[in-house]
C-alpha cells in the first residue's frame, strides 16, 4: 500500500511531466532554426543569392548534434508534401517513434500551419539532413541507399543555386560509402558527375567531385591513375579553402610517391598552413606526411612542429623517427620503425619508412666525415652498424655514392682503405645564404598574393552605391545576426 500512496503518484506523474515539457523543449528548440533556414533558402533560391544558401548550410552543421528523428520528421511533414515520393522515400529511413512521441509530434505539426514547398534547394536540403542523420545514427547501410536515392535525383537539375548543396551531398554520397567498404563501387558515378559539373560549368561540384575521385584512387593506392586524372583535369580557381586544402595534401601524397620531395613539400606545408585550426586531424595527417617528406629530403623538422596543441600524442611516433634519422642511428632507426610499425602502416607511411633507411645511413656517415679527418672503411662500417656480409665493402659503396652526391666533402682511397675528410670552407663565401634568403622572399610574397586572391566580395558590388537608408539597414541586420549567434553560443555552452 505504500507504494500506491499519493505522494508517489504525484512523483511519477511529476516525472513524466517532466520528461514530455524537456522532449517539447528540445523540439520547438530545433524546429523554428530549421524553418528559419527553409526561409534563407528560399530567399536566396527566389533572388539567386548562392550566399544565402551557404549560410543556411553553415547553420544547420551548428544544428547537428541536436538532429533528432522527431524534428526530422515534422521538419519533413512542414516542408514537403506528406505522400509525396520523395516524403515516403525520406520518412522510411527515419526510426519508428514510440506513441507517445507520436501523439506529441502530429499535436505540434497540426498547430503549425505547414506550408508546402516544391523547390529542388529545398528538396536537396531534405536530403542531406535525413543522410547526415543516419551516418551520425552510424546505420550506414541505410544511408548508403539514402545517398544513392539523392544522388539520381540531383542529377535531373541544372540550378546555380543547387551547386552549393549539391557538393555537400556529394561529400556526404562517398562518405557512406567507404564507410562501409564499398567506395570503389561508386568510382564510375564520381566520373559521370564530374563530367556533368564540368560541362554546366559548376566549379564548385568540380573542385569537390575531383577531390572525392583522387581520395578514392589513393584509398586503393592508384596513384598513377590519380595523376592522370588530376594533370587532365580542367583549371580553375578555388571557391572552397577546405576543397583546396584538400587538393594540396591529396597533391602532396601523389608527389611523394613520384619521389618529388621538393614539391610534395610545398604542398603539404600549404595544405597544412590554409586548413582551419578545428580540423585538428586532417592538419595532423598533413605533419605527419610533411615530416616524413622533410626527413626524405635531409631536413630535420623542428621540435616546434611536434608540440603543437592536440598533435603531441599523435606525432609521438614520428618525432622519434626523427631523432634517430637526426643521430643517424642505424639501430635506434630500426627500433623505432619495428615499435609503431601498426601506426606507421595504419598511416599509409611504412613504404616511405623504407626509403628513410638511405637517409639515415648517409646523416650517420655525414657525422663521421665531420668528427674524422681520416678514418678506416672498416670503422666507418662498425659506426654505422651495417649488418651485411660485406660490410667493408657496403661501406665503400655507401662513401663513394655520397660523395658522387655531394653529401660529404672527402676523399676515398680505395688501396689502403681509407676515407680522407677535406677542411670545412666558409659557407658564406658560398652563394647558398643568398638562394636561401631569396627563398624566403618568394614564400612570403606568394602568401601575400594568395591571400588577396583569396578575398571574396558581394556580386556587382562595384556597380551600386549603398544609401545611408541601405547602410542603415544592413548594419542592423548584422546587429540582429551577431546577437542571435551569441545567443546560440550560449545556449551551447
């Protein structure tokens, strides 16, 4: 009987209060933002304003993470047409609610007046919100058919105001499928859709299709294939930092693997320096190719580069790589390699891992022409632990392509078994400050074009004065937007 007393009813009852005022409050949380975005498309859809739309999708990546199926499917039932092939199409990925969140979700759709709309950006914007779902659900098999579903439907639309949606769902398309290990099965599509890009001059799905087709031919270590592709492929100028940052690392790999250091530098450091500071793995991947091509190239990085915020743990294995190429420690080098083998093959880098050993072979032998003047083939073996059956006569080949090379300064004399350092000369009476100092005028003045090429203004805002009215007008929209943003900023936090 004590369990049935009135007080604990009225605690039970309390509780389930509770639990439908705090499901209310997530959902009239989430659906007004989302009407409010179908407002900004529609407005830059109507007046072909393609920065609107970009606006409403930077909003709605804010919205993610409180993407629930309930506000997903009265946003579904608000903005299109209930029965309609693409709502039943779209309604069947979402997850079956319980009848209470059902009975609360047709109480709130039928108190709000839904107004039906038939624009593709709409459409499209419907599309990529059930699949963001369900990737972030992790059922990425629905979300592979979902893709496919969307896909075939862009592909009846010629819109300037589609291209900005249109290349996140083709980002999204390829996602779901390597997710679920099947992204050589969409290679022949990218190719078909990259083609329609190009010929209705969409460069934005271009920069966006050629990035997803150079991922999926490295995915399966294509990279021929990758060049062939990229060297024919049209040129134009980058509409997306994020596109083109992706292009420089996926660039850089390519020059690696073509043993073109110099360049797959600059295209790593690039990519590196350009992406935005919350893309914390991708800039990871970026140093850690950028490290590996340094150290191919007889540079050793600084210890900075390693302390970076976020990356000490994940360049942990690398930085030690880097120590024992430094000391050009045979033995430490094969320690190291053998203990983040896992990591190394994971990263794709164990191939290049291979190549380093002549590196560390050749700073090794670098260290001992410095300290030595004159010193044995026999020791030179012994310090540099060449564990070989010959290693007097490994030695003698390793010296003499060194300084074929230019890599020592110093003499082999082959009858007695010796190597012969020549004296240091003055590097300053050299050239190599001036090649040096003028390399760094030209990174610097190449940043500074880059930069304010990069500058992005109001389409024909050269042609038209702004009114004081107009100025009055549009500051205080800016106000309204800056205040709504902290606002939403607060609410997170």
């Amino acid at each position: 009987m004590a369990e049935n007393s009135p007080k604990k009813v009225i605690e039970t009852l309390a509780f389930s209060f509770f639990q439908i005022q705090s499901y209310l409050n997530r959902l009239f949380l989430s659906i007004p933002d989302l009407k409010e975005i179908t407002a900004l498309i529609e407005v830059g859809a109507y007046a072909r304003e393609v920065r609107r739309i970009v606006r409403a999708i930077r909003w709605m990546i804010q919205l993610r993470r409180n993407l629930k199926a309930s506000v997903l499917s009265a946003f579904l039932n608000y903005v299109l047409v209930p029965g309609s092939e693409l709502h039943s199409c779209l309604y069947s990925y979402l997850p079956k609610e319980d009848e209470q969140d059902m009975e609360l979700d047709t109480t709130t759709s039928a108190t709000q007046a839904p107004a039906k709309h038939s624009l593709p950006e709409l459409e499209i914007y419907c599309c990529l919100l059930v699949l963001i779902f369900l990737i972030d659900q992790k059922r990425y098999g629905e979300a592979k058919a979902c893709s496919s579903t969307s896909i075939a439907r862009l592909k009846n639309l010629n819109r300037r105001t589609v291209d900005v949606l249109s290349s996140r769902l083709y980002f999204y398309y390829s996602l779901s499928y390597e997710l679920t290990g099947d992204l050589a099965e969409i290679r022949g599509n990218l190719l078909a859709l990259h083609r329609t890009a190009t010929l209705r001059h969409d460069e934005l799905g271009q920069e966006t299709l050629l990035n997803l087709l150079l991922r999926n031919y490295l995915h399966y270590n294509l990279y021929d294939q990758a060049e062939k592709l990229r060297s024919k492929a049209p040129r134009f100028e980058a509409h997306s930092n994020q596109q083109f940052c992706r292009y420089l690392f996926y660039l850089g790999k390519i020059r690696t693997i073509q043993l073109e250091y110099t360049d797959a530098k600059e295209s790593l450091l690039q990519a590196a320096r350009k992406a935005p500071d919350a893309a914390l793995g991708f800039r990871v991947q970026c140093n850690k190719w950028a490290v590996i091509v340094r150290l191919l190239l007889g540079e050793i990085p600084e210890r900075t580069i390693f302390m970076q915020k976020g990356m000490e743990k994940a360049l942990m294995p690398y930085f030690e790589l880097t120590n024992a190429v430094r000391i050009g420690d045979l033995e430490l080098f094969k320690t190291v390699a053998d203990k983040f083998s896992s990591t190394f093959s994971s990263d794709r880098t164990d191939n290049l891992i291979v190549r380093l050993r002549h590196n560390v072979i050749r700073t090794g032998l670098r260290n001992i022409s410095i300290s030595y003047s004159q010193i044995s083939l026999a020791d030179v073996s012994k310090k540099l632990r060449l564990d070989s059956p010959n290693p007097v006569a490994d030695a003698e080949s390793i010296v003499a392509k060194a300084i074929r090379d230019g890599a020592i300064d110093a003499t082999l004399y082959h009858a007695n078994g010796w190597m012969v350092s020549k004296e240091t000369g003055d590097i300053y009476s050299t050239n190599e400050p001036q090649v040096a100092f003028n390399s760094r005028i030209a990174f610097c003045l190449n940043m500074h074009n880059e930069a304010e090429r990069a500058l992005r203004f109001p389409p024909n805002s050269h042609k038209e004065k702004e009114s004081a009215e107009k100025r009055r007008e549009r500051q205080q929209q800016e106000q309204e937007l800056a205040k709504h943003i902290a606002e939403d900023d607060d609410d997170e936090f």
